[in-house]
C-alpha cells in the first residue's frame, strides 16, 4: 500500500505548493489534489510548472477531488440548476485536462446528497430512481473521461442525505454503469457514517482492480445527526476500527493508494509543516500496523 495526503488535510493552513514540499519531504508517495487549491495554484503556475514537478520528484499525483453531482445533472431541460451544472463540468474538465498532462488518472465523484445538514435530512428518492440517474450520469462522464485517461471513483457516504450510502449500492451501480474507468472511492470515516458502522467486511466482496482510491481516517465519539466531517482525525486515535477496515483491504490483496484525509478546523489552525508530518507519521503507523506497507 502507498500513502497519500489528501489536501483537505491542511486546507486552510497551506498551499498545493507549500503541499507538495511538504509531502515530498515527509516521505508520501501520492498526493491528491483539491480543486480549489489548484486553481489557486493556477493564478501564478502553470500546468507545465507542476508537470515538472512531479517529473522531478519523489512524490506523484494521483486522484482529484472531487466532483459533486447532483440528480438532474446532465439531464437536459430537467436539470434545475444550470449554473451548478456548468461548475460541475468546470471541475471535471479541469480534472481532466491537467490530469493528462500531471499523469494524474483518478477522479473521485459524490453522489448525489443533501450538502446543507446531511445528517440530519433523509434522502427522499427510490432506489431505483436513484440508480437510474447515477448510471446516466457516470456512463456520460465516462465516455469523455476515457479520452483523458481519467478513471471515476464514486464514493459513497453514509449520511442521512445520502443518495449512496454503502458500498453495496455504489458497486451496484459500479456494475450497472458497466465501464472500465468507473469504479469505487472507499472512506472509512463516510462508512462509519452508516449507522456508526464499524464493520467493513463488505469491501472484501469487491474486485481489488475496482477500488481506485481509499482514503483513511478516524473519528471523534458523536451521535448521528451531530457527527460531520469536522469530527475527522488522524489514525492515532478515534473510534472507528482499522483495525477492520485496513485489515479487509490487507486480506484482499488490495496494494494501491490509502490516503489521509481529514477535515479539522483543529489541525487548519497548526503550521502546515505540523499537519503534514502528523498526517504521514499517524497514518504510516497505521498502515503498518493493520494493512501493509
């Protein structure tokens, strides 16, 4: 398994730049870049800039996340939010065409989901409504990502306002849509969200060649309804059991990417040589210890 840093991670006490010296130096093999990070990047770099980079370094791109879609996305004169629309496609394409020229081939989508007070809204859909607009949706973006070289990795979340909550449903449309380039983004912390489940063995059922992007956490002790992104922490402690899930992904021969990614005002308010090295510390621990490195 190689370790990723997920950039949520030192979001708001850091740059891609700043990101990549620092991961470089902390000894990540991946980093999986924001999107408004890059763009950020892009005022003052280029896309070649970067390309050089990694040419010429250690540490190499891998996902980009990540694109948020909503059910009427790419539904003609049945999408009801044009404007979002065109944001949604802004970042795919960007996605897209830096990725080709980075070699950076993996894009992570979010389901459909309520974005105000997830956990505490229900999804109100069928599922098979909810199929049939997820399907339509990734097997459009799949017909252009291909020519990029892009790969989709939809990801479910446990949350109540959720469209996709587990990873039998997000394989279930995996199969459905039926693409080479989409398959699953699997997060322990979005998993637990289901109900504060701590059982991960459902993984174990999916093709290892179908998870392109696992990202690893753990978590503050909240009820749902309460807990939220902002509870995330690094691997040291929490209650989410890795034990299970890196163990899951160990047994089943899984060996690519597992990345960090938190989002805590907390670690935002350290210095981001902190954030990083925590980050790479805590989460090589354990790996180590539960998967394989």
């Amino acid at each position: 398994m190689k370790l990723s840093f997920n950039e949520a991670t030192a979001r708001d006490c850091s740059s891609l730049e700043l990101d990549l010296t620092l991961c470089e130096q902390a000894g990540f093999d991946f980093i999986e870049i924001r999107f408004d990070m890059l763009r950020d990047y892009l005022k003052t770099h280029t896309v070649r800039e970067l390309k050089t980079y990694f040419e010429t370094h250690r540490i190499k791109p891998h996902a980009f996340n990540a694109l948020y879609l909503f059910d009427t996305f790419l539904a003609g004169e049945r999408c009801r939010d044009k404007a979002r629309e065109k944001r949604v496609m802004d970042d795919f394409m960007l996605a897209c065409e830096v990725g080709r020229e980075i070699g950076a081939h993996y894009l992570v989508v979010v389901p459909d989901l309520y974005r105000e007070a997830p956990n505490t809204r229900p999804y109100i859909n069928t599922r098979e409504n909810i199929n049939i607009d997820a399907v339509r949706i990734l097997g459009a973006l799949s017909d252009v990502a291909r020519d990029y070289g892009m790969n989709l990795g939809l990801e479910p979340v446990g949350s109540l306002g959720c469209s996709v909550k587990t990873i039998g449903h997000a394989m279930e449309i995996v199969r459905l849509t039926d693409r080479e380039n989409v398959g699953l983004t699997a997060d322990c912390f979005n998993l637990y969200l289901y109900a504060k489940r701590n059982d991960f063995s459902d993984i174990g059922t999916v093709d290892p060649a179908k998870i392109f992007v696992v990202h690893v956490n753990n978590a503050d002790c909240a009820p749902i309804g309460v807990l939220s992104n902002e509870h995330r922490r690094f691997c040291d402690s929490g209650v989410i059991d890795l034990k299970s899930y890196l163990g899951v992904l160990r047994d089943m021969g899984y060996d690519g990417m597992i990345s960090i990614e938190v989002f805590r005002p907390e670690y935002w308010a350290w210095p981001a040589e902190k954030v990083v090295s925590e980050a790479y510390r805590t989460t090589r621990d354990a790996v180590a210890r539960y998967g394989r490195l």
